[in-house]
C-alpha cells in the first residue's frame, strides 16, 4: 500500500473518522453506564448521545454578547481536531500507516494532543464574561493543572523505561525483569488516576466530587457550537483510553506476541478504561461537594505514584 492511499483510508476510515466516531459512541455508552450504576442513577440510552449531539446541530448558534464568534469556532475547532489527531497517530493494529510511512507514534506529542480539548473548553470559557461560566474554568484549569504534574511524570518514567519516545515498541521473547515489570505498573497507575481529568466533560462536574455548574465551562455556547465540543468530548474520550492502553498497558504485556493477543488487550483494555473512567465519575458525584480542594488530591496519590515510577525507572536502568 502507498502512502497516499494509507494515509486517505487512516484519515477516512480507520483509525480515523468512521472507526473514531463508532468508537466514541459505544465508550460513551459504557461510560455512562458505567458512571450510573455506581452513581445509583439510571443508565443513558445508547442513542442519547447522538441524539444530543444532532440536535444541537440542528439548534441556531447564539452568540454570547461579548465574545468574537472566531473564539468560538477556533475553540470547537480544536476540540474535534486534536483528539482526532492523535487517533491517527497512534500504531494501532492495522493502522494503514504503520505499514506504508512507518508510523510508530511520539509520546511528546500524543501527550499535547490529548491537553487539546480541555485547554481549548478553557480558552472559549475564560472569553465568556459570565461569572458561572468563569467560575467553572478556574476550577476546570486547577484540576487540569494537577493533573499535568503526575502525566508528565508517568510520560517520563516509560520513555526512560522503554528508552524511546516511540509507542510502537516490539513484543519481547523473554520475560520482563522484575524492576522493570513493576516501573510499567506504577507508570500505568500514575497515568490512570490522570484519565477522569483528561477525559473530563464540561458538564459532569470535578473529578473530585465539585457540584454542576449550569452546564459548566460550555453553559453560554449553544448550537453547532456546541455540538462540536460534545463531539470532540466523545473523541477525547476514545483518544486518551487508546493512548493509555498503547502507552502504558502494552508494555506491561510485552510477551505477548503480535496477532490476535494484543488485538484482544487493545479491545479489552479500552473498554475497561472507559468503563474505570464512568465508575470514578459515579463515584465522585456521591462524595460531599466541596469536601477536598481541587489540587489537593494531586499533591497526594497520583504525585506519589508518578515518583514512585520515576525511581524504579531509574533502578531498573542502573540494573539493565
């Protein structure tokens, strides 16, 4: 295969618009429900989703007085491209352009596309002159904030463990040293605790139990709009779960040969991540609001979890 015709069908078809699309609605779906059952609320219907997106599609744009329409569309623009993106850049199985332009993937950069949709929620946010509104984002950037420490720190401690920035990294034929094997883990478990953020909608509150604002940081924007964030939501959610599972689950499988075995860790892994993601999300609506500061948490597990991993990586290079 070429490299136009690779790169039209990783675009069009898979892992691009088509496969992203039908990926986002069915992790949305097991998100939600995941997120009702713990939450004890009733669980979305499949197609709701769909249908919210579609009909503000069909709603007229209103503007918020105050706000150049460009911030807005330069805003959802973002919001659809950058996870979209960094779907296309991940060496999925039977990714048409691992083969025909030797795609492996780059941490670095999968890592800034996935900061894409909640920095650019911010960005129109903090243009809207509403209090609501303004008050959601600070809370929204504090925890976005936290987040990146213990990210950046999970990032680190795998690329010095897989001494590369690449995501297309070979199975192995022995097993795995046990420093090594245990560094995986703890980075996996650094990044985990970063997803609720990452993957964050602007109407399901904090991850730390915070009350609902109204809608959150997206209460004043309406129409197509809107519709593009909650799009890019769904894609944010199928980007950051496909990048956890090659970035940091894979490795902790490397034994398993290429085929049917990591087709089937990719598959699991995703939906058990949006599934983790649904059930911390029920899990926080039920805490007291307000109980824990937004960065506190941060300061605490996650912080602790993404050293932890950074030290075993650097034991596991001293013994390598």
């Amino acid at each position: 295969m070429n490299g136009v015709l690779g790169f039209v069908l990783a675009v069009l078809v898979y892992p691009g618009v088509l496969v992203a699309l039908v990926a986002a609605w069915a992790l949305g779906w097991a998100r939600g429900s995941a997120r009702g059952v713990v939450a004890g609320t009733a669980a979305p219907s499949p197609l709701r989703a769909a249908l919210d997106v579609r009909g503000a599609f069909g709603r007229d744009t209103i503007t918020p007085e105050g706000v150049h329409p460009a911030a807005l569309v330069l805003g959802s623009s973002l919001a659809i491209v950058c996870p979209l993106v960094a779907l296309l850049l991940l060496p999925v199985p039977g990714n048409p352009l691992v083969n025909s332009v030797g795609l492996t993937g780059d941490l670095i950069a999968e890592g800034g596309l996935l900061l894409g949709v909640p920095v650019a929620r911010l960005l129109v946010a903090w243009a809207i002159p509403s209090p609501l509104t303004r008050l959601a984002a600070d809370r929204g950037v504090r925890l976005l904030a936290g987040a990146v420490v213990p990210m950046t720190l999970a990032l680190t401690a795998s690329a010095e463990q897989l001494t590369a920035l690449t995501l297309n990294s070979a199975p192995v034929k022995t097993a795995l040293p046990a420093i090594a094997l245990v560094t995986r883990i703890l980075a996996a478990l650094a990044f985990a605790v970063t997803l609720p953020v990452l993957a964050r909608t602007a109407a399901s509150g904090a991850a730390e139990g915070a009350i609902e604002l109204a809608g959150g940081e997206l209460n004043e924007i309406s129409g197509r709009d809107l519709a593009c964030f909650r799009l890019g939501e769904a894609l944010q959610l199928a980007a950051v779960a496909a990048f956890f599972v090659a970035a940091f689950v894979l490795p902790i499988f490397a034994t398993v040969p290429t085929g049917t075995g990591r087709a089937i860790i990719w598959i699991a892994g995703v939906l058990v991540t949006a599934v983790g993601i649904g059930a911390w999300e029920g899990y926080a609506s039920r805490r007291p609001s307000g109980s824990r500061a937004p960065l506190s948490w941060w300061m605490e597990i996650p912080l602790l979890l993404a050293l932890l991993a950074l030290v075993a990586a650097a034991w596991a290079s001293r013994s390598s």
